[in-house]
C-alpha cells in the first residue's frame, strides 16, 4: 500500500493553512498599525493664526 500520496496531500493542506493563517495575521497587524496611525494624525492640533502660512528665506 503506496501511502506517500497521502502523506503529500496532507503536507501540502498544512502549508496552506498555516500560509492562511499568517495572512490572517499580518491582515490584523496591518489593520491595528492604520488605526493608530489615524489615530495620531488626528491628534495634530490644527495650526493658529499665521503659522505656516510663511516661509522666511534668507540667502
């Protein structure tokens, strides 16, 4: 009985959950990393009176 078929399916079924798995992962990293980053853009306070309208130069 030629088991290693069997064995090879089944190998390549793991790989593809554990790929699936680490997508799911980095999937929510990458969704918590966009919430801060909003997050703290959000929290710049906005600029008051002629701040940044501006620019002095000297040469």
């Amino acid at each position: 009985m030629d088991i290693s078929g069997v064995q090879t399916a089944a190998i390549a079924s793991n790989v593809g959950q554990n790929d699936a798995a680490g997508i799911a992962v980095l999937k929510k990293a990458m969704d918590v990393q966009k919430e801060s980053a909003l997050q703290l853009i959000e929290s710049i306070p906005a600029p008051s009176g002629n701040t940044g309208h501006n620019i002095n130069v000297k040469v």
